[in-house]
C-alpha cells in the first residue's frame, strides 16, 4: 500500500515538474498555487480511494470528482451548494468560464494573466491530465504511457507560445520522465526481492543497479546527441533552434517588450465576440484608418515592427491640407502607441509619449495606452490625387531609408509572381496599381480568416498560390512584391474605420487592420489597402488606387469609388451585418464572401467543446469496440462454431474465467459452466459444437449458439462482482489481450528476423579455418 | 489348435461395424467384465481400448488385485482362447513360442507350439523370466508371428499379450529394458478397489466364481471388425498435431532422459480412436487423447536420476506435460 502511496506521490511531483513550461506563458507565477492544489486534490482522492482497496474505476471516478470539487470552489461563484457541490447553475457558470477562456487564449499574447476563464480552463485541462496521468503510472502500471500525458502538458506552451518556451523548460519534462521510469522499474524489480549485480552480489536499493550501467551511459548519449545535432541540423523559421539561438544571446525583440502586432490583430479578428475597442467623435466625415504600428523590417520570418529607435519629443508640425479634430474614448485598449488618423498635428494626452521620426508612430516612453483614458487629436488627412502619383518618381536609392525600406528575401516563387503581375509597368505607380490590381478579387484572390497566421516567407508564398488570406497576408504580400519591385514600401497595422454610431465612431476588436503604405518622391507615405473591401468593415476606399486615365484626366473617370464622405452613410451588408460596411462595393465581389466572413469571425462553434466531448466519448470506445467485435462474430450471415466460441473465449477474459489453453473445449465448456452455473447448458452446447466444428470431419451446426453465447452472457454477468463487471463492460481485458498478444507476435518476428540477420552475419564474417595450416608452425605432436 | 503357415492367404477384409454397434458391443464386454472386477470400469475400457487399438498391455500392480481376473474376463466376454504363462527365471524361450520335436511315426520334426498361440496371452510376472525369454515374447509381440527352424507360424487374431509386473518385490528379477517396455500400448495398475466395491466382491463371491457365469457377448471376428471400424475413426489434423505436441514435450522436458517414440504416437493415436468410437463418435477429440496421454505415454519415459531421486515419478511428468500443451498450438487461440 505504501508502495503505492509512494508512486502516487512520485506521479503527482512529475507532473508538477512538467507544468514548468507554463511560467513562459503565464504572468507571475500566482497561477502555480490553485495548479498545484488541483494536483494534489487529485492524487489524494485516487490515493484514498486505492487504499480502501476499490478499482481503477472507482478511483478514475474519485480524481474526476475531486477535480470537479476543486473547480467548483475555485470557480463557482456563489453557484454551488455548500462551496463544493456545483449546481446546474455551476455548470452554466463553467460554460460561461470556458468560452470567456477560449476568447483570452485566442486573442491575447502571452504571457497572460492567469485568471478567470482562462485559469478555470487551465486546471480543467491540468485536472483532467492529471487524473490520466495517475491512471498510467499507478493504477494501471503503465507509466511509459504517461510519457503522453507528460507531452501533452510540454506540447500546450510549445504550441501557444513557442515564443515564450525556450529549450531549456525541456529539460525538467525529461527528467521526470525518466524519473517515472525508474521508479516504477525499481519497484518492479523489488518486488521480486533482492537486487543483484551481473556477477550475484546483493545490491541495496538504495544504489543504482550496476547492470543498468550501460542503459544509462547511452541513455546519455542519445541526449547529448539530440542536443548536438539539434544545433547543427538546419532549420526553418519558426523552430526550436531559433529559439534557442535567440535564448543563447539574450535577445528578445527590443523597444516592443512582448507585444507582437500580428498576434495581436490574428487574435482580434479571430476572437468569437466583438468587444468595443475605441470610441472616436470626429467632425471628419469619414475618417481615415488609424495607424498604430509600422512594420518594415523585412526578413524571412515576415514583417517585423520597426525598433521606433528614432524617438523624438512630441513636436508636431503644422501640415498642409484640411485639419479636422477627435476626441477618441479609449474602452479597452492596452498598447504601447498611440493610434493615430493621418498625419497628426496636435495631440493632448495623459503620459510621456515620443514620435518616431522614421515612422511617425507616437511611441510611450514608459506610458501605455492602457493608462489612458481619453485624448484628443488634430489630424490633417492625406488625400493625394491619381495623377501626382502617376508623375512622382519613387524613393531615392541615395535616401538613407532606401535600405531600411527596400531589403526582402530573395524567394523565387515571390518573384516569378511579382514579374506575372508587372508586365510592362514602369513608373512607380504603374508598378503599385499592377501589384495592387494582382491582388485584388479579379485575379482570384479571396478573403478567408481560415488561414495560417504566420507571415513569414513560406505563408506568403502559400498565399500567392492559395489566393486565399486575410488582410495579414494581403498587406504582407503587397509589401513584399513592392520592394521585390524596387519600390520603398512598409506595411502598417491598426485599425479600420469602424462602425457609425450616432455621431460617433465605434472602433470593436474586429477592426484591427493591416494595410500597405508605399513610398512616393513627394507625397511622402500613401496607404493602400490591398484586402478586399468586403472582408474589412469600416473599410476606407483609396481613390488613388485606381487607373489613371492615359490622358491624365483621373477626375473624369467614371469610378466606382464614390466620395469618401458618403461612404458611411451608404451601408451595405457586410461580413460583420454592421451599419457602415465597406464603403466601395468591390464590383465583382461575391456576396458568399461576407458570409464566410460572418462565419469566421463571428461567435460560431467552438472547436473547445468538440475536444471535450472526443474527451468525454473516450471512455466508452473500448466498450463499443467489444460491443462490434460481438456482434460481428454472433451475425447469424457469419455465425459458425468458431466465432461462437472465439466470442465465450473473450467473455471468460472479461470476466476473469481462467481457461488454460490446455483445456479442450468440452473441458473449458465445463470451466466455465462452474463459473456460470445458470448456463452450465449454454456452455456445454457451446463447447461441444466448438470440437465437432474443430475436430469431426461433418463440422458443427451453428443454429442457437448465437443465443448460447447470449445466455453465457448473462450469467456470468449475473455472477460476476460489481468491479469485474465493470471492468468487462468498459475496460474488456480480451482487447487488451488481443493488443498486446498481437505486439508480442510483433517483437517476436523481429526478434526472428534480426537473429536471421546476426546469423547471416555471422557466417559471411567466418572465415574457413583450416588447424595446422601455417607453414611456420609444423605439427610436433609427440615424438 | 488351429494355426496357419507362412506365408498365409491375405485375410478378407472385415466389414466394419457402425458406431452405434461398436458402442453397444463395447459396452457390452465393459459390463461383462466389470461384473467380475468391481468399480474398476475406467480401467477396463481403457484396457479393452487397449485391445481394440492391436495393442499390448502391461498390468503393474501388486498380487491379488484382479490382474488375471481382469485377463481372463476379457478372454471370456470375446469368446476366445486365453493362455497363461507363468515366467520363471528358468523359463525357456521356446516354452514361449514352441518347438520342433521329432516324430518317431512320421519321421519327421512336428511343430509343437508353445504358449503364445492363443487369443489372449497372459504373462505373469514377465520380470522373473530371463532376458532371453522375455525378448522371445515381445519379439512376437511386435511382429505377431513366431518363427522356429525356420519356419513361420502366423499367430492369432486377435492376439493381445498382458502382462504383469510386481512392482514391489523386485529381487532375483529382470527388469524389462526401455525398449520393451516400449513394445507394450500402454500401462495400467488396477490398484485396489474401494470399501463398497471390496464389499460387492465379497457378496457376489459367496456363492460362486462370477468368472464361471460369464457369457461372451462378442467373438474373434466381431473383434477383428471393431478393429476395423476404430481405424476409421476421423482423426483431424489439429488433433494430430496435439498428440505430436505433447509427444514431443515428453523429448524436451527436463526431467526426461528419454522421451516417447514415435512408436507412441501411433500407438497414442490408435488408442485414441477406439476410445472415440466407444463412444459413439466417428470423431477423436483430445479429451480421448487426455484420458489415455498417462497411460500410454508415462511407461516409455525415463525420467533423469534427479527427478527419480526427488521422488518424481513418469506419470507426474505426463500429468503436467498435458497440464500445459496447448491443444491448439496456435499462439493466441485456445
């Protein structure tokens, strides 16, 4: 009992040792404490239940509960019965908890606060590996299979954060693996009394074996091999090794702290519900996109944000062109910068805020927009026309920023693509419409959020070939083959338009945008906003975009981009069904697109609840896999003496009826009819048929037997202990046998094949010997 | 006395019995017998299985338990002739087997037989005679034919030799070699008979000998065709496959110097037939085979000097080879 007392506790401290990834995703390290208890809770309620001598299942049981208790006090809310007992009431409230959770997961970058849904879905997920685990290791000896579990728990920071695990957080996973191993070997071999060394000496328990010796040499081996060859084998982005090179230098992305713009806007547009983000009244009629990050640092994991390192005090200069004023009500923003219309020309805000001169991003010096409350900008909006660009001459090369502006990866399908879509363009627009009209809806483009988030190098090709992304990826695109093309470009994330709400502009998570800005000699930085309209509500069309006309007479051009100003009161369905939609209605946008938009980006299924009912239907899958195997080999179309008694042969594994395989059938017929005696007449008929079937040249006649196995059944269910019943119905020890008889067949072949092998060499390596034959060496013998 | 010369006409096929005849004329001579050794009805069938299977018998059992009772019952309910030969250090082969002697009148050498020309032979204590003697008899016993000066001599059909051994006193005695004992289908002790069936004895003896009321229920040629009909009996191949399993564990074991022959399989097998069609089956099962796995195997093995110092006998060994061959010796299925 102690012994197992002791692998409970080693079970609970191994998986405890395994949560150490989590601290890389998770703020502070309060959330270890409700972990730690859930744990313990757990392998007490297993414990106990074990100690009082009940079976797996009442003890996989008592975990569940146990779990449930600790949810319930940790998360019920004043729902529950006494604190612990959870109520219809609680459960709702734990839905509640769970999509709040699955919200936070997807929207926010970690590390992230652990509380409310989040940390109910933590130890839901910890809980219920937890119990798992203490499945594998100590009720049912297995603890090889807690390996899994073990990674499971390694795989959830690798997989939501890779940014934030670094290699070294494997190293407690592994070892207390390998703990769990040798504990549960060395009460294997104790069990079996004393411990001996190769040559018969008694070894204490206390010391390692010194046969395992070699075991462990080359367990050591194989690490430090993996870790060598980790290093050296080449990678792509986004690997381990990244990470670890990243680690080794001590780097981590400066001037931005943890914040990844794209994380950010993926997770905004993928969140379920819309929350309101910024409230904006502005005497602009229609203002322009608000800027928050500009990304220009090209490398093959994709746009990176610019460092802001060029920060200067918060002098802003009068521009040309009409000023129109916003008093923007900040609801839910946290950020580091401040969203900004156009090219502002007076702010008044809380905090110590710099402008990047480069970019002219207003960046915090150690103040967050999360501290703010309320600011007030003066803007001018930038509306250059067609035909000034089509003139303009692009970026210098000699300008300083040519660099900064200009450098991609050399990807070669990147460039076959961005030669399709120049053709003959020349000028810089001309290039900037080509690129800008490639993307677009006419050449097959799609708005889809069912995309890879990534915008490294390899997702913008699988773009350029898909033809299917979100704005992430169209504005990475357009970018990319700007400066592929030689044209300064950047791209910039923030937010659209929004929605119109009296007066006011309401400015929710799934108004984050992204969009291009491209460098002409003259105008400065224009936007272009190569997504297609129908999948960005608030959408803010970009007149310049357009053909200019050969003549040079833009203004004359029938377009179908209206004035900007009526754009908000023209409302047209949109992905999102708000009033202000896009403003232009791409002209050959198909209108399933907003649908799939909605089902996207709106509060649809959550994939959550598929994963908790694949949990919940996984205890009963052995039952339903015995449950066809029965009714396979009783079907009357297959039905013969053998299936029937291949059937009874399984049913006395589940139920514990030893048969030897030296008994003939008559003899287990009559083993079994002891075990069962209501169907003592069953068994004979049973038996009898399965030797006339095996041994007589006429064969058996399989009528009834069907119902034979049905009553053998039965009574041996009837007789059988409430565990052993159990046990049979949802944990059949015939298919455990048949798996493991078929792995035994398994090894045994290879053991066959590879001794085949050893022995082939083994003959080639011999090599005739002859005695006596060298001449040097006469044979004396004796005189 | 009645006997062929060699070389003789080839016997007419026997037409063989049904089933349904073969077990109720087993039955029969097993009732027959058993009314003159109680309780014992195990043993006698396998003793008439023995019978049927062309087989030999050894009997190795203290005096006084029926062995020649049982003998002479079986004789008796087949309605054939029974010979006794009482084997003493001073016996000579050709008491066995019979001689030539001269006769004045026809001036010529006559072929007198010996004891072995009869149905059922019953050779008591057949460790007293000599080497010499003994292997006259099984050298008859293998080849069913005696051959003196030449001159071969046909025995009787069916020819069935039992004999016993004391196996407790075992002074001034040869003990058979493995290789005859080998000879004999299988070996069987009587052993005493229990409170009620020693009190049926008693009762039944008052009046008179029930040997002297017995009536046969079968003749030699009804025999020859049960022969007949038992090796026909169906013999599947998994069943085969069984008895040379546990033929062969007898090799490996290890406590076994000397394992069964293939001699045993046959004989194994045989035996295993007549056993099913005594009970009305076309059809071996190995349930027959268990049933007969000890007797017919445990007398061939010789069994290492550790186990016999350990106290470990033959038939413990068979006990336990058929405790874990697997009837179907593929892994995985019973």
């Amino acid at each position: 009992m102690s012994g197992q007392r002791h692998a409970t506790m080693v079970a609970a401290a191994t998986l405890a040792l395994t949560l150490t990834p989590l601290i890389g995703i998770f703020e502070g390290v309060g959330w270890t404490v409700p972990v730690l208890l859930t744990i313990t809770v757990i392998a007490t309620a297993g414990s106990l239940i074990r100690a009082a001598g009940r079976g797996q299942g009442l003890q996989t049981v008592a975990m569940c509960a146990g779990l449930l208790v600790v949810l319930t006090a940790g998360f019920g809310d004043g729902t529950a019965l006494l604190f612990i007992i959870p109520l219809p009431a609680t459960f709702e409230h734990f839905g509640v908890l769970a999509s709040e959770g699955v919200a936070g997961i997807v929207t926010e970058a970690p590390p992230v606060a652990a509380e409310g849904g989040i940390l109910f879905l933590t130890l839901l997920g910890i809980g219920l590996v937890a119990v798992l685990h203490d499945m594998f290791v100590v009720g049912l000896r297995t603890p090889a299979l807690a390996g899994l579990t073990l990674l499971t728990m390694y795989l959830v920071p690798v997989s939501v954060a890779p940014d934030a695990t670094a290699w070294f957080w494997f190293i407690l996973p592994a070892v207390s693996y390998l703990w769990l191993l040798a504990d549960d070997n060395l009460r294997r071999v104790s069990a079996f009394g004393h411990r001996f060394t190769g040559t018969g000496q008694l070894v204490s328990q206390k010391f390692p074996s010194p046969m395992a010796r070699t075991a462990r040499w080359s367990a050591l081996g194989f690490i430090v091999l993996t870790l060598v060859s980790l290093t050296v084998v080449p990678t792509n982005t986004s690997g381990f090794i990244d990470r670890v090179a990243e680690d080794w230098e001590g780097g981590g992305d400066a001037g931005l702290g943890d914040v990844n713009p794209w994380a950010q806007l993926s997770g905004s547009l993928n969140r379920p519900e819309e929350v309101d983000v910024l409230r904006v009244s502005t005497d602009d009629p229609s203002p322009p996109y608000l800027r928050m990050h500009v990304l220009d640092e090209l490398d093959s994991d994709g746009f990176g944000p610019n460092d802001y390192d060029d920060h200067q005090s918060l002098d802003l200069e009068e521009a040309e062109g009409e000023t129109f004023t916003a008093d923007i009500e900040n609801l839910r923003m946290e950020a580091p910068v401040v969203p900004v219309y156009g090219t502002p020309v007076d702010l008044s805000i809380d905090g110590n805020w710099d402008r990047d001169a480069d970019t002219g991003v207003i960046i915090g010096d150690n103040s967050d927009m999360g501290d703010v409350e309320e600011y007030t900008l003066t803007y001018t909006d930038q509306e250059p026309d067609a035909e000034t660009l089509a003139n303009a001459d692009g970026m210098d090369p000699s300008d300083e920023r040519w660099e900064a502006n200009t450098e991609h990866p050399e990807v070669a399908e990147v460039s076959s693509h961005v030669d399709e879509a120049l053709g003959d363009a020349d000028t810089v627009h001309e290039k900037v419409l080509a690129v800008y009209k490639y993307l677009s809806i006419g050449n097959g483009f799609r708005y889809s959020l069912e995309t890879t988030e990534a915008g490294n190098d390899e997702a913008i090709v699988d773009f350029l070939e898909t033809k299917e992304g979100y704005c992430q990826q169209y504005a990475a695109a357009m970018a990319w083959m700007l400066r592929e093309a030689d044209v300064a470009a950047r791209v910039v994330i923030g937010m659209s338009q929004g929605s119109r709400d009296g007066d006011e502009w309401v400015l929710t998570s799934h108004d984050y945008h992204a969009w291009v800005e491209v460098y002409y000699d003259g105008p400065g930085w224009v936007m272009y906003d190569p997504t297609p309209s129908a999948g960005v509500p608030g959408a803010v069309s970009t007149p310049w975009a357009t053909e200019p006309a050969p003549e040079g007479e833009p203004t004359q051009e029938p377009d179908a981009t209206a004035d900007p100003s009526e754009a908000p009161s023209d409302a047209t369905p949109s992905a999102e069904g708000g009033p202000t939609a896009g403003a232009e209605q791409p002209t050959d946008s198909p209108s399933l697109q907003g649908a799939e938009d909605g089902s996207e980006g709106g509060s649809g299924f959550n994939p959550a609840w598929l994963l908790l009912l694949i949990v919940a239907a996984l205890p009963f899958l052995p039952a339903l896999a015995r449950g066809l195997l029965r009714r396979r080999r009783l079907d009357p179309a297959r039905l013969t003496a053998k299936t029937a008694w291949d059937e009874v042969l399984d049913l006395a594994l589940d139920y514990g009826v030893g048969l030897s395989d030296s008994l003939t059938p008559r003899q287990a017929a009559g083993v079994l009819g002891q075990a069962a005696p209501g169907a003592r007449e069953a068994a004979t008929v049973l038996g009898s048929a399965m030797a006339r079937h095996r041994y007589s040249p006429s064969g058996a006649d399989p009528t009834g037997l069907a119902d034979a196995v049905r009553d053998l059944h039965t009574e041996l269910d009837k007789n059988a202990e409430p565990r052993r019943r159990y046990q049979a119905m949802f944990w059949p020890a015939s298919l455990l046998a048949k798996a493991s008889a078929k792995q035994a067949e398994e090894s045994a072949r290879l053991a066959r094949r590879s001794a085949r092998a050893t022995d082939r060499v083994r003959s080639a390596v011999r090599r005739p010997r002859r005695s006596n034959s060298r001449k040097d060496r006469s044979v004396t013998g004796r005189p | 006395m009645t006997f062929e010369s060699s070389p003789g006409q080839p016997p007419q096929a026997p037409v063989p019995l049904s089933p349904q005849e073969f077990k109720a004329t087993a039955e029969g001579i097993l009732t027959n017998v058993e009314w003159v050794i109680e309780g014992k009805s195990h043993t006698i069938k396998l003793a008439i299985a023995v019978m049927l299977a062309e087989g030999h018998l050894l009997l190795e059992d203290v005096p006084g338990v029926g062995k020649t009772q049982l003998a002479k019952a079986l004789a008796r309910s087949v309605d054939c002739s029974v010979r006794r030969i009482q084997f003493t250090p001073d016996l000579l082969p050709s008491d066995v087997t019979g001689v030539s002697i001269f006769d004045p009148e026809k001036r010529d050498f006559v072929f007198k037989p010996g004891a072995i020309f009869g149905n059922l032979i019953l050779g008591d204590e057949i460790n007293r005679a000599s080497p010499k003697t003994q292997a006259a008899l099984l050298e008859c016993m293998e080849e069913r034919q005696v051959t003196v000066d030449g001159n071969t001599y046909k025995l009787r059909s069916p020819f069935m030799v039992i004999a016993t051994q004391n196996p407790v006193e075992m002074e001034g005695t040869y003990p058979l070699p493995e290789a005859q004992r080998d000879r004999f289908a299988a070996r069987l002790a009587i052993g005493y008979p229990d409170i009620n069936a020693e009190l049926a004895l008693l009762d039944r003896r008052e009046e008179y000998n029930p040997l002297d009321a017995l009536r046969p229920v079968a003749d030699a040629e009804m025999i020859v065709r049960m022969i007949a009909a038992a090796r026909a009996v169906h013999l599947a191949p998994e069943l085969k496959r069984y008895v040379v399993d546990l033929v062969a564990a007898t090799r490996t074991n290890p406590q076994v110097r000397l394992g069964a022959s293939p001699r045993a399989t046959l004989q194994l097998l045989r035996c295993t037939q007549v056993l099913a069609a005594m009970d009305g089956r076309d059809f071996a099962l190995p349930d027959d085979v268990q049933q007969l796995a000890v007797p017919v195997l445990a007398h061939r093995l010789i069994p290492t000097t550790e186990t016999t110092m350990g106290g470990g006998d033959t038939k413990a060994i068979v006990s336990d080879i058929l405790r874990h061959v697997p009837v179907v010796s593929n892994p995985g299925r019973y």
